[in-house]
C-alpha cells in the first residue's frame, strides 16, 4: 500500500534514507537453490555507484553489500534474502541549508506537505540512492535470468540533442563491453566521446542535462506477461517510471508508431524455424510484446530522463514559512544521470522479467506449459 | 497475480469475453455513500461504444450497464459493486475464418501459446472490448472525484502527423462541450476536421491509423502518490500501457526534457496566496507530480496508440499448424482507436486517482492530514 | 483491501446480497484446460442451497448457476471465470420489521455503525446468501483438485452436545455416501439420527443450536504452504474463521493438544516405502502440516458454528434510535446451520488448497520441484 | 507470496534465520509522526527474548534492536521503518548432529522436500526466534494504538492441564503488573506458582508441555474488519495460528458455542449512555465482533500451543537417506512456550488492529466516519 515494494511473485520491499544508518532490500520469493556470486552483485553496484568517473557525483560511496539472510552455503534458500548497503559518506551538513527551503523540482515540498515531516538531509527517502537497493536486487534476478539464458542489455542512446545510432547486430557480451569502456555508457564510442564532452561543459556551467537510455531484451520465451491490467509492457513502463527523473517510457514503435499506417506497421509472422510453438516476425514494431504478452522476438523499450534538479547556480524558491528565498546547490551532484542509471534500468528490467516468469508457472502443469519445458 | 485486477484500494476486477454472454465489473472497496447517477455511467460507456459514427467499428453494440450490488437505494453501501454488461450482436461467424490463423500484430499467437487455448472469437478476452468495463467502472470513479471537485479532460491531440495544438485557458467543461461537438474528439475544432477527413480516407484505403490522447487532470490535492515504487505517474503510465494499442506515455515535460538543461527545466516555486500550504510553481515541466507526489498543479500526460492491426486488405501470415497463409479483416473495426479511447484514458485516470486518494487516508490523522481536511 | 477478495494465485472475488438482483464470483488465475462440468458444480451447490430438508431455512432459491466468462467449448481459458446465481425467492417483505431494529448477534448494528448504511433486506452483504459464491468456486476447485489426485471430505461431528465418533478407514467417496444418506450430513448413521431429531426438537422451540464440522484432506503433496505467516493451516484457519457464524478452528491435536506433553504429541517419522521423499508419521498430531508446510499425511482440522442468531421468539433490543424495542424473526430460517456449511466448508478448503498448490509452482524449476513431478 | 509479510496498510516483512547474521523487519505502511520509544520496543523484546528465567531456554541473546530507517528525530516519517536484531549467542555446532536428520514435528522435512535445500541451524527459517522480529514491530503499532486509546492484554491461562480462573474486573495496567510479577505470565498469582511448578518439573523429566494464552483488546472503536473474507476475528486467527506451535483459535464463545442455544448464546443490545452510536450488549459471546466487525465491546480470544517437539531424550526418526537413527536434543530449548508467546501473541494482536484500523479510514470522508472522527 505504502508502496515500497515491487513484484508479485519475486517481490522486494526496499528501505532507507539517503543519510540515514543505512539502505537495503529484502527479496521475498526469491526461488531456492540460485548460486550466489558477491562479486558480481558488487560489479553491478559499482556501476551504480557515485564517485565513479568526472561526469558523476564526487559523494564517495563503496556501496559495499552484505547478505544477511536468505543464503546458506553460497545458494538461496527460498527464505527472504535481506540485504544491506550501509551509507558511509554522509556530509549531512551539506543539507543544513535546505532545512527550511524547498529546492525547485525536488520533492521536498510534496513529502512535507503530505507526511508532515521529511528527513530533509540529503532528499531522505527520495534521494535516488534508495535505487542502489534496486541494483543489488536486481542483481539477483540476472543471476536467475542467466541459468534461462535471458539477457538485458542498456545504454546511453541521448544526452541532450546528441543521439546515438541504432546498434548492429552485435550480441549482448559484445555490446556490454564496447559499453563500458566509455563513463557515459554508450555503446557507440564515438557518440560517447560527443556525450562526455557535452556534459562536461553543462557540468563546467553549474548546469544539468537529461537523456535517454535504451533497452534489449533477449531470449524471453513466448507467454511472459498477463493479460489485462499486468500486460509485460504496462509492468516495464511503471518499472521504469518508478526511477527518479523518468518522465516517459515507450517500447516498440513507441510515440512514432503513432503517426504510422498499420500496413506498415503490423509484424508479420514467418517460420523459419517450421515449428508452429516458435513463429518469429519480419518486422518488430512490436517490441517483441503482443496483447501484453512476449512473442519471442527481441523487447526492446527507451526511457526518459529529466535533467538534474539540483544546480550548482543560485535559484529562486519558497521556504517552510512561505517566504521567497535564495537557494544553491551545495554537496556533491551529477550533472547527468544517465551513465549510472543504465545499472537502475537494467535491474528493474531483470526483476520485471523475473517476477513474469514465476507468475507465469502458476498457470500449472497445462499440456502447452509441458511442452514449452520439455522442448 | 492474473492480472486482471486494478487499483489497491478502489479496485476493480473485469471479466469476459468479445463474443461470451456479458462483461463486467466488480469495484471493491468503493467508499459508502457515493450518490450513484445510472445516466451518467451510460454517457460514458457511449462516448467509448462501437457504431458511434462513420470513423468508428460498425457493430452495433448498445452497451446497457445494469448494477448488480452494491447501490442501495440509489447510493452505495460500501459493498462490492458489480456490473453487467451482455453481449448483444456479437456475429461470431465473421472469425471463423481466423479460428487457425494468427492475426499479425494481434494477440493470437501469445495467447495459444501461453494457455494452450484461446477463445478465437473477436479476439476473445484480449479484444479491446473489456475496456468498457473499465469505463463504468471509471464512471463511478468520476462520480467521486466530482464530489472531491478534481475534474479530468483527455482528447485526440494528433492522429497520424496531424497534431493540435495546445489548448488555451479554458475550463474542464468547456473544453468537454468543444470536444463532444466532433467525431474525433479533438478539443480544436479545426484540427478535428482535418483529422476526420484523414481517418476517413485511411479507412477507404483499408487501412489504419495511430494517435495520440493528451490529459489534464485538475483539482488535485498535494500529497497523492506514494513515494519509490508507487509513484502517482508510474501508476497512470501502467494504467495506460495497459489500454489495448497503447505503446508510449509520457507526463510533464517527456521525452522532450531528455533534451533540456536542469536551468530551463526546473519550475520555480512561488506563493501567490501566502500558504504555506499551497505553493504553485512557475511553469509545470513536473506534469504536477514531484518525487511521485502530487503537487497541486495540474497533472498531464500524453499516450501513444499505435495504428489499429485488423486490415481491409489481404496480408501474409501463419497458420496454428505452422504453414504460411493468406488473411483478410472481416466484420466491422475501427480505422483509429483514439476517438473511442478517449473514455477509457479518462477512466483509467478517475481510477488511479480515486485509488491514490483513499490509499493517502491511510496516512492516518496526522496532524498534517487534519490539516488538508480542515483548510 | 475491502476483504472481498481471497486466495492470492487461484484468487476469488465474490459480490451480491441476499435480497439484490444476483450473488456472484469471478475466479481469477484459474490454470486454462480444466473440464467443466456444469451439473458438479449445481451439485455442489444443491448441498448449500436453501429448502433442501426440514431442517433448513424453508426459503426456495434454485442457487441455478451461469458461467459468464472464461470457459470455451467447455475448458477453462485462463481468464477470469465469473459465475453468476440470480435471487429469485426474496420476500423483502419479509425484513421491513428490522429496517430500523438491530437484531442481535447479527451485523446490522456494527454495518450501519461502519458504513453510514445498509441494506437492511436479509442482511444484505453480511447474510450467509454469500457463501453460494464461494460453493461455485470451490466446485471449480474441486474438479482441478480432482486432477491432481486430492480430496476432500467434512461432515457434521457434533450438534449441541451429541458427537459423532471417529472415523474408521473408509475412503473419501465412502464417506461421502454414507454422508449424503442422511439430512443432518453426519458420516455416522446413528448419530446422525440422534442429531436430527434434537435439532428439530430446537426448531419447534422456535431456538437454534450450534455444531462443530470435521474435515479430512487427503493427497495433498508434501511441500504446500508458506513460512512464516501464510502457513497452509493459518490459510485454512483463516478460510474457515471467514464462513460465517464460525467462533473457532483447530487442525491436528488442536486445543486437546495444549494440555498434552512432547513426548506423547510428537508424531515419529518411518519410512515405510524405503523413499526418502515421502515419510510418513506414526502418529499425527500434527494435522499434516509441519512448520506450516504439508508433510504427506492426512490433513484435518475442526470448525465450531456458534447457533443461528435470528430466533422465532422475541427478543428485546434496540432499534436505530437508540430506544428499546422487541423483535421476533419472520421469513425463513435455519435452527442450525451446519447440515448446508459442510458445502462451504469444503469449498473453502479446495480454495485454499488449490491456491498453495500453484502458489508452489512459484518457486521454480529447482531440482526438488522437477522430482517432485517426476516421481 | 512467499508469506514472509503482513498486513495490508501497516504492512510487515520480516527475514533472517536462528543462526544466521542477523533477523529484522520492515515496517511499510507506518503512519508518519509516531513518537519511537527505543526503551518500550526493548522491553517488549525481553519478555520474549531467551534465557530470561529458569523455565525458559538458557539460550542468551540480548535481542538488542537497531532501527535502521523511518525514524528522523525521534519519530516516524511515514517511510519504511527498518529493524535490526543481530543473532549473538549461536553456537551452530549445536546442531551439526541434526544435519542429516528430520527431528519429529519439527520443520526439518517439509522444508528440505520443499526447497530442496534448507539452513540446519536451529531450524534455521522455521525457528521461532523470527517472531522476535514480530515483536519488534508489534511494539511500534503498540505505540500508535495507545495513542488511540486500546490497550492489548494476554497472559498464560492453561499450561497442561492446570487452568487459571477468569479475569476479574481489573483494568489492563493492573493485569499487566500482576502478570509481570511471576514467570509464567499467568495474571493470576495462585495458579502462576502451580504452574511454574509443573513446567520445571516436566523440565527435569526431559520433556515438554503445551498450553492456552488468552488476550483482551478494550478500547476498538466500532467498525474494524472487512465483511466475508477479512473480518477481524479471522485476521486474529491468521495472525495467532501464523505464530510457531499455534493448533488452535477460538473467539468469543469458541468452542464452547458449538454446544449452545441461540436463546442462551445471544448478546442483547442495551443503551446505557442512550447514544445511538454507541450501544453495548448485556452478554459478550460474540467476543466483541459482529459480522466480522468490532462493535465496541471488549475482544476476547484464546490460543493453543502444542508441547515443543525438542526434547531432552532419545527418540527413533528418519535421517536424510531414508534410514533410520536415534536423535537427542542438544543446546537449549524451552520446556513450555508459553510464557514467552505472550508477547509474541500480543504484538500479532497489534499488527492485525494497527492493520484495520488504517484499512478502515479507507472508507472515505462519509457523514458515518466524520462522526466517529469528531465523538
């Protein structure tokens, strides 16, 4: 209700204040039996992590992890699997000055009014650290997506008006190494150094800038997602409007689609494969969903991210008295979000995918689900 | 966990089938007390019925809603509300021709291959059909928000590349009367000409069209929304990706505020009325919904329809034994969804918004929440 | 959130009052490819209704039922499956008396306290009218149990103060005959006979007389149910404590079992297949569930009915007002109500079987799982 | 799904395992601008805790709770509140000679043929050292519901065979005083000393013994609890047969109502204060629920344990291969649970009305609720 949890099945409640004592998730439903690798949900963290390169905040942040429960012998158990992110590098008096301002675009004001009182220092529980929580949940389902042979894949495609070009036909490994061989997160190198150059000037003027970062998905089995309410895209897009700053999701054709014809839009099935279970389509406009439910092809989706609201230039703003003020950003900020957000994107993806897939067992040992395991 | 319920609080479970014997609807957990108008709920459902003019689907489908529980002497009781609506000229024979066929970019293939059985029927239980359920329940919905004085107004704001443009400074009712004097349900009377004629001359071509649905919700009072997961936005994006056709949405500034500088972006607070309380902002790229809470200021988003998949014209596709065949749309289907849609968006909106309002009482009688309740 | 949903995968929602137009349920998450048969369901149904012997309520309601949704050409889809039963014998004429008394024992007073309403014709929402909702559930339950090999069985064990004795080693279908061969619905004859008379004996004195009913579930493979807090006997307590007039539940030794010692409840594990996958217990104090999780042996349990609360004599009490006043009950009604309740008692065991039953299917292909389906 | 949470407003998640690093809870849900008392959340935690008498295990723990979150300045904000048990006294080897046997009526089995993998160590998931947790946070709604005005009372009323006399007429202070005077928690002295003499005795033997804890809720306001599914004697028996060794929940007249006659067992209305909104009933076998709904009276219940199955002598089971052996307890274990579940029951009695009464306010601003709100 309070809504700090996220799934049905494999399900994750999140906590924490950016200055408090410490962040976490518990996963519950997490299916018995996955062998846990700490490093590679500490690789995931740190891709997350601030201080991670000259175009993202200097807060210093190990955001070292720990299991507390869940985990018995380096595999889960299917108990809940809790774990924690203590916060080291607090500067809470980098936030005195916002006690009693309310800082444009942030959500100061809208917790005030609604609880009565916020942990001001820092954002409290709307600082998008809470999404380190995320990430390390996240890494969780991919280490389960990886025993089903489903891979994600996101990056950087726009910061400001420099787009990226469409990918090849590389696969998810290759992209994710020519990815992260540059800090913006790009998987064109040669937009990436346009990216890094951009921001680094916004970030020279004590200004901010929005993004895009685009998503696939491959190797989703065919019946992922429910009809209705709980369509596999309806799920990813409140994934991915659940992220601090998002302010649109689109998949397939998206917005463009719009404005198309449906003779030009409409996929159309082939066969290559001459098995009447796995129909491919000629075209994708779909983004690899139909009727709210994985055809198989590839899912691919993009997600918009706002600029930054804290600046490093002096604002006009409102304070808890009523009264107009002045107010600076102060602390460590990231000019741009998206570079570290492509880990948050990634997560939430692999926890929808996840939370899919179990759902979709509970439909229970009907002849088409016998086959679709045996084949 | 089969997805076919909404809303935590105010929470609706839909039923049925295209071509079954009825539709419906159960509200669970609507308030007592709700003065209940039989009128107004069946204004709605003809804003989103079939055979509503020549842009339209020609079957003929009178949509009469009947109450079943839940009203007691013409107001409700606080129990579950369900209602009805039959199946009337339901023509199943136009389908058999696709009983062994899946239709491109339509649901046919998921379904059969997620359940091993599918009612082939006018698309069965993933036919846009099941959205007038949603309607009345959104009727009900809207009654109470009246009471609560938050006014909801969505219309076409782009069919193919025709776009409107922004509207003026009118109030919800006018914008209401301009809209309902056209077809197309664009609130410019110009633009809905052009787009009439369009449609038109699509659907001689046998073909189909996309567009866009663009919303303004006013009256909200700060404080809805719950903060990480459950953000106000992130519950009305998944409301409206999960509207048949629907492949992109976006609220305040959108993809467009991937391209912005923080400096333009951010929207400046002010204090007209010197209330602490009631702050309004500058400009509104927020969309009137800050860290995921309502802001006082109007809430707006944009949704995307992709173009309409049943053609008048033969297309290539496969059959459920695997061979490649030919298909041509019979019986009777929308050129463009988006007229007919208007409704459902503005219900799926009523329903969001009542839901995140009664989930908000839970806050309890905090000093705050009194506060709201007395100003 | 307002309590009229139940299950969490196989999930039901039920609607309707005792004097409205219909009662109704939609099951949603019902697995596709399950036969329906149309007369079990009216059968089970039969069990509950009203009128079926002179030892019920005299009211005639055929309970005729009509699936809605989710069934083509007699198989479940996967959809939602509502089923609807018409009122037709409603004399609300009947309940103009206690339009403005509360009656007491019954929820009038704490409805119209809750609600600022109510429909005060038979009850409204709170009669036990409702429980033929769930009775057309649990048929559907039933027959996918049926599949899976699981049964289950109640009868009448105690009316006032006459027991029945235990059970010997008769089968379920058995049972089930000796049963249905009296109308009191007690497994043992002669009881049977003792408590038929005795509560017509209760009728004539224009009284009522509670009854306690004993259940047995047989089948039910070792794994169900969840730690913590949806053990499978908290969900079977909770499913039982929900059927109106229920004051008590116990499962295995149950209160008999507080006063007893370890060394004498604990049940010894053999293995007497020589399979080290499925053990049994000599002894099974333990109701078939340890640490909330089915174990392979017998599950029972028992359900206290505390007596009928609307009596053919007067009564003084008080009416809306707040002032005294004498009420005596007119229409229909039940001196006991536990005879038609071994219909909703087992129907609401089947629910909650069926619903930890796929609820397990969450927990993935883990090795354990696949043996489980291979042996 | 998975069960390890709680509560639909004021929601609970708990994890962690008997031997594991650590056990903790989340709170969602918690309404913002509760004052925390550290002090009252540890003393509720060290009547459960072990090793705090001689008829308790000897096993030390100091249950010291950390809370991690959702606190800012010494109260609630409204966002999750995190709490932190870390497990001290472990000692795991311990139970190194149980790791390939199933202990009789323990969670061994089940677990293992479940999961197929589970943690030894002192039941590891299965172990009541979770309900700590349970107890943590039942502290937290304790502290809002004294704020309300309830007051929540358990004690020991039965251990074996030995049962103590009714409550008389002393308020819920005075009770709690008496009962914190004896080690038994049995709120009458006499009966305190024979029972703590027959625990230590059955102690000496080696073996275990069961019994009853009966609780009183004054001051709930008439109105909580949902109709049919949720109502509120059915959440209490959810959340009292969720607690380790529960077989057994009755409320009100339990039981004993079976066996009784409408004319005796029904509770006439009376109006002592002449306010139609607030009436009381002559007799209380209704246990202070109507309908599934409070009706102002007090709530009264009553719940059974089973002897611990840990007992300090040989007995015969079944090992991991299916072979039979001899196991022994080891370690520290408690004689009788029940001095220790007071706690437990009456943090679960919390949770369930915390839980009600925020569901209740989701009943909307109605004439009715305004009432109540102002009275």
């Amino acid at each position: 209700m309070a809504g700090n949890s996220f799934g049905q099945v494999f399900r994750i409640t999140t906590f924490g204040e950016s200055h408090g004592e410490a962040i976490g998730v518990i996963i519950d439903g997490c299916p018995p039996n996955i062998v846990i690798d700490l490093d590679f949900i500490q690789a995931e963290l740190d891709k997350r992590k601030p201080g991670q390169s000259k175009i993202t905040t200097q807060r210093k942040e190990s955001d070292t992890v720990k299991i507390l429960s869940g985990v018995f012998e380096g595999k889960t158990t299917g108990t809940p699997l809790a774990m924690l992110i203590p916060n080291e590098d607090q500067r809470s008096k980098d936030y005195m000055h916002i006690q009693d301002k309310y800082r444009p675009s942030h959500a100061d004001y809208t917790y005030q009014t609604k609880y009565g009182i916020r942990d001001y220092r820092g954002g409290g529980r709307s600082s998008a650290r809470e999404t380190a929580a995320r990430v390390a949940a996240g890494a969780i389902a991919k280490s389960y997506l990886q025993q089903l042979g489903i891979a994600i894949f996101a990056h950087v495609s726009a910061v400001g008006d420099i787009q990226a070009p469409n990918l090849g036909d590389l696969s998810i490994p290759e992209l994710i190494t020519i990815r992260e061989q540059n800090i913006v997160r790009c998987a064109d190198p040669a937009t990436a150094n346009q990216m890094i150059a951009f921001i680094d000037a916004v970030r020279k003027d004590g200004d901010t800038v929005g993004g895009i970062i685009s998503t696939v998905i491959r190797g989703v089995p065919v019946g992922l997602g429910e009809p209705v309410f709980d369509k596999l895209h309806a799920d990813l897009g409140k994934a991915m409007l659940s992220i601090n700053a998002v302010h649109g999701f689109e998949y397939g054709s998206g917005f463009e689609g719009a404005s198309m014809r449906g003779s030009a839009h409409n996929d159309l099935f082939i066969n290559p494969d001459h098995k009447a279970q796995s129909l491919k389509t000629r075209t994708n406009f779909s983004g690899g969903i139909q009727g709210g439910i994985s055809n198989g092809m590839d899912i691919n989706f993009r997600v918009a991210f706002k600029p930054v609201a804290t600046l490093m230039k002096a604002q006009m703003t409102i304070n808890t008295s009523g009264d107009e003020t002045e107010i600076t950003g102060k602390g460590r900020h990231d000019p741009c979000v998206v570079p570290r957000a492509v880990a948050i994107v990634e997560a939430m993806a692999a926890l929808v995918i996840v939370d899919h897939y179990l759902r979709n067992l509970t439909i229970g040992d009907s002849e088409s689900n016998l086959l679709k395991t045996l084949s």
